[in-house]
C-alpha cells in the first residue's frame, strides 16, 4: 500500500503524487455538495449503494453521510463503497479538517470513523454508522475486477483524468458499468473529452450540465447493463426472493449470534433455535479464547483470508463491543513455521522478529460476554432445547420440526450454523467435514502474562480464580468426558514457556467440539440444488475453461459452519457474505474469496478432475 506524499498548499492538502489539490482550495465543501452529495436524489427503498473512486480525506463520504442522516424521505440504508490508493495518515486527516475550518462540523462522525482506521495495508475495511456501511477499499484502481455490487449512483474523483488518466480509462470504466445497476448515474467533476469517449464506449449516455464555478461537468447514465459470461458461473450469487423477513438460524454459537446482529442491522426477525439447555454449553462459550490469525505464506489463499478475517473480526468487535484488544504472541516452533514467518516480516499486521510475531489487533477474548452482549444487541429471539431434526416447505416458507419441541412456521428463510454437529447433519457428495474433540485445562492462576501466548498451545492470561490452557486436537475421540491425559498433554505442550519451579494445579477441564472442512477454510454460502450441479456442470473435466450456466440453489436456505479453531474471527466475514446474498448488498471482502468458501466447491473441483460420474 502506497503513503501519499501531501503537503498543506493554502491549508487544503495537496498531492505531490500528482501535482494537484484534493479539491478546490477555496470552496471544497461547496464543490463536494454540488458535485456529488446533493447532486442526486435518494429513493425510498431498502438498500442503496454509492461507489466512489478517489476517497481522499473522506470529505465526499462525510457531506453524503449528513445529508442521509438528516432526510426525512431516504433509503432504509447506505452501502458507501470507496477505493483510495494512496494511504493518508489518521493524523493528517484530522489535521485536514481543523486547517480547513470544518473539524466541528463533522467532529462526531469523523472521530468515530479515525478511531477504528486501519494500517497501512491493502485490504477492504468496513465501518458501522447509523443506517450506514463504509467499505474503504485502499488497494490501486485494478481492484474492481475482484469487486461484487451494483451502485446505484457513482463519484468519479480521485485527480484530474489528465492527472491520473488510470482512474478514468475504458478499463477502469468497464469495470464501473459491471458494477452498476442499469440507470446507475456517474457523477464528475470533469468534462474531458477523453472520459466522455470511455464512458460512451462503456456503454453510458453521457449529458453535460453547468459546473461548480466552470461551464460545465458531466453526468453519465447506464443505458445497458454488463453481463458477463462466467467461468466459474456455479459460484456467482442469485437473486433472494423471500416471503417475508422472518429468519430461522439453527445454532447458537458465535457464527449463528454474528449473523443474527448483522441481520437486525438490515430490519430482519431472526429467531434462534439452540438444541442445548443454556447459551453457554458449546464450543462457543469457554471461559478464556483467543483472537489471532493463522501466518502463512504471502501467496496461500488460506493465509489472505485468514488474516483478512482477524483484521475485520477485531475491528467488528472494537466497533460494536468497545472491546479493547491489547495484542496477542504468535511462536514459530518449526523451521517450516519459521520460513512462513520470515516471508510476512514486512506484513504491519505481523510484528515479527525471529521466531516470534506480536499481532496488536488481536488478543484475549471472553466468549460468553461477546455471545451475551451480541445477543442482546441483536434483540433476536432465542429457544433453547430445541434440537432441530428437518424442515418442511409450504407456500415457500419454512416449518421447523424438532426432536423435543412443536413445530415453528412460516420462516423466510433457514440458515444452518450448526458448528460440529453439520457432520452428522448434512450430507453433500465431496463435502468431508471433522469433528474434532478439543480440551481445555483449567489451572490455578501459575503464569503471569498480559497477552495470550500460542504455540504448540496456548495459554490465556490469568483469571482472578483461574487460567486457561489448551487446546488438544482429536479427530477421533467422541467423549464429552475430560480425560487425564489430555490435560498432560496441554500441561508438556506449554513447557516452553515455563521456568520449571511453577506450581500447576489443574482445578478442571472442558471439553467441546469444533468443526472443519478438508481445506481448512469454512463453508458459507447457500445450500446448492446437488443434482441440478451433478447434471449441469458434469463436462467440466473438458469444459472447465468454458462458460457456464447460472447455477440452482435450495431457495432460501443458507449454509455456516466449518470455522474450525477460529469461529471468533472468520465468523464475521461470513456473516457479511451471507447478508451479501440474501440482502443483495456490496460482499465486504474480495470476491475471489467466494471460490474458497462456497459450499460447492467440493464438488466442482471432483467434476473438473472428472471423479464423479
């Protein structure tokens, strides 16, 4: 990710990059509003989505907020998506503000967003505001291709096109058209002949209207939407329908409380259906857990979402929470480990040196206070002991039947976030999934540390009564019964830590279980018609590069599970995704993420290498 070089020019910031201002060094706040966030009128709707290019100091971002907030007749909510690729300092945006004599006005909104600004890194950062979501892209231009929404309206900013041609080319054009909706409006400051001819060729009617102290400035307008062949069309999202915004979840833990918050954000009734006698019985809810992220190789995928996930599960929980995260320690303890570390060593999100690394977004976690304050976030209805057996589809809603428990009616939708139990729940052909025992050991407080160490294990910082090490792995133990040895084993599996002379006292166990796929990646997505695939999609072995037919789902139904260890923090990706597809919203993470996570995925890779008849 790329520093601006920017200086103060009459205190509005300029760039030396391109050898221009931001914005009118005069009237910007002006010019902002006329140009683009009072140069369009909002719809009474659900969703609307503004894409941005150029975010600058956010000012385009901050005047659009406002006038959202203030309207008595507007959309539901605003998905604001913004791609900046020249990092500014928090610092230095504040300091924009206060030089320009505009800090007051947008102190509130402006604070709340530099408090959880990210590092200087390329990756996609949501930010929660009333009615609102902020997605900053910071990543170069070429990032639309690895984009997935449709805006409703567009602000092409970012520099002049004879400054910065890159931002206004027919490249980065027809990525903007593929991800508009029909009718979509461009707004611009510019009148360059050169962005008219890309936007004509782009597929756009182009009008020019009066400017802001200039003659003239274009608007643009989406005569034809993009549709693009896909090669992979058996992952692309379909269109909800839905009877009503009633929604089941199966499964309490951490997975099913995140979607359900996400869920309430966008107005929906979510109920929740949980098989044990209390919140606090699964994998979910331990005494002491910890957030981090696996450190692989720059290029593995697993590694990008991993810490993808830790990046945006930490900020979710900072932003909705207030939880204060004070860092966690990650040790090499193989030569192989070692190697993957060295290779992240300029990674800001990893502070490595040697065979140690110090990740200051992640840390301890208290998962029964994160589920019970979510929960009641989430104002979500929760039923306990009810072990959930099959559904029952009529007039295109769901009837929940239950092993101990009468039958719940007219669900919208039903999503499964069974955690370990999706093994002996559902049954896809190539979907191999694990339950895998994990045991905890419960010490008389013996080490004083103020982050969570990991290693071979791990272990928590100190309880006043208690702390937490672990964890065992255990594919094929199914006793919910602690066992002696494998508290030995979590007591030799932290030696490395200790000087010897401690006094370990073991005063108890726990046992839970967690599930995972064969990638190690979690499965989100909706839950695919498995014949209409075996029929469909069975010459890929010879037709893989080949374009395909849109795929079919089980309509209404959705899949999450399979987070394994890190529940904590791949469960917010995951919920974005699922509101993604069921809300027809922008995704809030990389788009090629999707062929990693998707429940199908098993099963194409089986019919590319023709295994399956």
């Amino acid at each position: 990710m790329k520093k601006a070089r920017v200086i103060f020019k009459d205190n509005t910031p300029y760039s030396l990059d391109f050898e221009d201002f931001y914005f009118n060094s005069q009237q910007g706040v002006e010019e902002s509003r006329f140009v683009y966030a009072e140069a369009f009128e909002w719809k009474e709707c659900e969703n609307f989505t503004i894409a941005e290019t150029g975010f600058g100091i956010g000012l385009n971002f901050f005047l659009t907020l406002q006038r959202f907030l203030k309207a008595k007749e507007r959309p539901k909510r605003l998905f604001y998506v913004s791609v900046e690729g020249f990092y500014l300092e928090s610092s230095f945006l504040r300091e924009a503000y206060q030089r320009l004599g505009i800090y007051e006005d947008f102190k509130e909104l402006l604070e709340q967003f530099l408090l959880f600004y990210p590092k200087c890194a390329k990756g996609i950062y949501r930010f929660y505001f009333k009615d609102c979501f902020l997605d900053l892209v910071f990543d170069d231009i070429s990032v639309l291709k690895r984009l997935n929404f449709k805006a409703d309206i567009w602000y092409l900013d970012g520099f002049s096109p004879g400054k910065n041609s890159s931002m206004f080319d027919e490249n980065t054009l027809f990525e903007i058209a593929r991800l508009s909706k029909l009718n979509a409006m461009i707004l611009s400051f510019s009148s360059s002949s050169f962005l008219q001819k890309n936007l004509k060729n782009c597929g756009f009617e182009v009008r020019k209207v009066k400017g802001f102290r200039k003659r003239e400035m274009i608007r643009a307008f989406l005569t034809k939407e993009v549709q693009n062949a896909s090669k992979e069309a058996y992952f692309q999202k379909i269109p909800t329908q839905f009877k009503n915004k009633k929604v089941a979840i199966i499964g309490a833990g951490i997975s099913g409380v995140i979607l359900a918050y996400e869920l309430s954000l966008r107005g929906f009734e979510v109920e929740i259906f949980e098989k044990n006698a209390t919140l606090y019985e699964g994998a979910s809810s331990n005494e002491s857990g910890i957030l981090s992220s696996l450190i692989l190789k720059p290029e593995s995928a697993l590694g990008k979402f991993s810490l993808n996930a830790f990046v945006e599960a930490s900020r979710f929980y900072r932003q909705i929470l207030n939880l204060k995260l004070k860092g966690v320690y990650e040790f090499a303890y193989t030569s192989q480990m070692q190697q993957r570390f060295l290779t992240q060593k300029d990674n800001v999100y990893f502070q490595i040196t040697q065979n140690k690394a110090f990740l200051d977004y992640g840390g301890e976690l208290e998962p029964k206070n994160i589920l019970r304050k979510l929960f009641e976030k989430a104002g979500a209805k929760i039923h306990f002991n009810h072990h959930f057996s099959h559904y029952e589809r009529e007039n295109e809603t769901f009837n929940l039947i239950f092993k101990n428990a009468s039958k719940r009616c007219k669900f919208g939708l039903l999503i499964y976030t069974l955690g370990a139990d999706a093994k002996d729940f559902l049954h896809y052909d190539a979907m191999l999934l694990s339950k895998v025992r994990g045991q905890l050991t419960h010490l008389k407080p013996f080490f004083k540390t103020k982050f969570p160490l990991s290693s071979k294990a791990y272990i928590c910082p100190a309880k006043p009564n208690l702390q937490v090490i672990g964890a065992t792995y255990d594919r094929l133990n199914a006793s919910y019964k602690s066992q002696t040895k494998d508290d030995e084993e979590n007591l030799a599996n932290i030696k490395e830590f200790l000087k010897g002379d401690e006094k370990l006292e073991i005063i108890g166990s726990r046992v839970g279980f967690r599930s995972y796929s064969s990638d190690r990646f979690c499965i989100v997505g909706a839950a695919y018609d498995e014949e209409f695939y075996k029929q469909n999609y069975k010459a890929l072995l010879w037709h893989k590069n080949k374009a395909q037919i849109p795929p079919q789902n089980i309509p209404n139904l959705y899949l999450n599970f399979a987070h394994g260890s890190r529940a904590f923090s791949s469960s917010v990706l995951a919920a974005r995704y699922l509101c993604a597809l069921i809300n027809d919203e922008p995704l809030g993470f990389y788009a090629d993420f999707i062929s990693h996570i998707h429940p199908a995925r098993f099963l194409i890779r089986k019919l590319k290498k023709g295994l399956l008849s």
